[in-house]
C-alpha cells in the first residue's frame, strides 16, 4: 500500500476508486465500504484508494469536544491495507485545509489530485468550508469531473447501525466483546516499545510502555491483553491505559503492558497488545505499596482468566 501525505504529485497520480472519511477504527460498516471500493475498482481497471485526515477534523475545531480516538495511524492505515486498499492520502486537517471550498475540494483535490474516477459517500457526507458541500454537489460535478458517485447504505447489527460512535461507547463501558463484535475482531492497539522511568522494575512487575499519540484514548483502565510481536506466540499479560496518577502527574496517556514470566528487553520493537477483557478503571492511590498491592491482585485476576475463559 502507498501513502501520501496529501495528494501526491503529478507524476504519482493515478485513476481511482474513492472513498473519503476518519474511519477511526476500520469496524465493520467500515469494512462493508472498503469492500465496495475494492469491488468497484476490479471492475473499472482503477486502484481503490481512501482519503482520510489527521487529525480527526473534530480535534481541530473543537479539541476538548472531540471523540476519543479508537486507533491511531498506524493501526487504521494496517487495517486499510488488510481490507484491500493500495492507496490512502492522509489530508493534514490544518487552518488552511478547513477553509478550502467545496467546489475547489472537488476540482483541486478529488478530480485533480486524487483523479477520482469512481467515488463513494455517505448520504450525510459533508465536505468543504463550513460542511457547505454534500452528495448532490458531488454529483453536479460527476459529469465535468469525470467521476461516477455512489451512494452508501447503514450498516446494522441487529437494531444498531454500526459506528465509531458505537465502538467508543462500547469501550467505554468496558464492553470489549461488544466492541470486538462491532469491529469485527479484538480491540487492539500496535506501538513501538519505549523506555520508560522503570518504576514496574522496582516493584517486581517490569513493563512495556507504548506511547499513546493522541489525548483521549477510547479505551482506559487496566485489562487482561495478549501480546503479539514478542515472540512466536501472543503472551498472555495484563495492562494499563492511563494517566498513572499516583505516580505522574504530567497527563500523559501512557499503555503499560506487564507480560507474564517474561524479563527480555525488546526496546524499540513494534507490537500489538490485543485487549480481551476489562479489570477495573484506573485509580489513585495513596501510597506505592498500595499501588503494588493493585497491581498484584490486577496480574492474578489476568492469570486466573487465562487459566480459565480467555485460554487459548
């Protein structure tokens, strides 16, 4: 799969099948687009391409209203490529970007950028300054520009349209079978492995820390996770997600990963830590001990539920 950062330049453009949105998670509304896209590109001789924006337009607009994210970069761009995408232009959302008009989005960037050939949005798709373009634009234009249009249906599950809305409230409620069901596989998150301040090593549960890029992660508290990446196999452990504020009081997000009857270093190396079931929220505690104690009983309940349910 290519990458760009915004459109690519003239001599890498190439006719497309499109689709444009966040598609913060890659869940299964989003793998039924994907699938269209990729089907409509066979049939045409196009590449199936996606168009999405970093970082989520609502971050910009509103930072301290946005949704919390479900995944970061990476895992959406893996997800993409998984599902049959080649090409994927990342729109930085900036000042500049938010005040392109619709028509111009249209021309510079869709038809002449992009060279859109086939596109797919949804019925509430808006685009340009101030949301002012929709679908019907799109197809005032499909015949100038070039370009086919067609429209979306809802994906359901059971009554439930399928949504990142969806998945953030389940994994807020610490529902990561529902979550999973709404994905269409386990919550997960990749990262490469970070030094961190070694607290872990001191009380006896060393940890691997993941960096969390963006502010509000959708899932937070401490889980029993598999480890992927380490070695032949997922390890069994138990994690964190948090702002570990008995410890540190900067707000940084922070995915603390202790891996059972495991004391290798692995700095630097990517891996994906699979969430299976949530434990508790994060807290604070008054004292050290009292937060090795925590910890102690968190590392239990994860064995116990690998031992039991979550076995492989």
């Amino acid at each position: 799969m290519k990458i760009f950062r915004g459109i690519p330049a003239e001599r890498d453009r190439q006719a497309c099948a499109l689709t444009i949105g966040n598609f913060d998670g890659v869940h299964r509304g989003h793998q039924a687009l994907l699938a269209q896209v990729v089907a409509a590109a066979r049939a045409r001789r196009l590449v199936p391409a996606v168009m999405t924006f970093e970082p989520h337009p609502r971050e910009f607009f509103a930072p301290l209203a946005a949704p919390p994210r479900i995944s970061n970069l990476r895992d959406k761009l893996q997800a993409l490529a998984a599902f049959g995408i080649e090409r994927v232009f990342v729109q930085h959302f900036n000042r500049r970007f938010a005040a392109v008009g619709a028509e111009e989005f249209i021309d510079r960037y869709l038809v002449q950028g992009c060279r859109v050939r086939w596109l797919a949005v949804g019925d509430d798709f808006r685009f340009g300054c101030r949301r002012a373009g929709d679908i019907e634009l799109l197809r005032a234009h499909a015949a100038s520009g070039g370009y086919e249009v067609a429209q979306l249906a809802t994906v359901t599950d059971g009554a439930e349209r399928v949504s990142s809305s969806a998945v953030r409230a389940a994994l807020a409620a610490g529902d990561l079978a529902r979550a999973a069901q709404l994905l269409g596989r386990p919550y997960a998150i990749s990262g490469r492995v970070l030094h961190g301040a070694k607290l872990g090593r001191t009380i006896g549960y060393p940890t691997l820390n993941l960096r969390i890029a963006h502010k509000r992660p959708a899932a937070h508290g401490v889980f029993a996770v598999r480890v992927h990446g380490v070695g032949p196999q997922p390890l069994p452990g138990v994690a964190s997600v948090g702002l570990r504020p008995t410890v540190d009081d900067s707000g940084r997000w922070l995915l603390e990963v202790h891996l059972f009857d495991f004391a290798a270093s692995i700095y630097g190396r990517l891996v994906r830590v699979e969430f299976l079931r949530k434990l508790r929220d994060e807290e604070k505690f008054d004292t050290l001990d009292a937060l090795t104690a925590a910890i102690r009983s968190d590392a239990a309940a994860a064995r116990a539920l690998f031992a039991g349910a979550l076995a492989p």
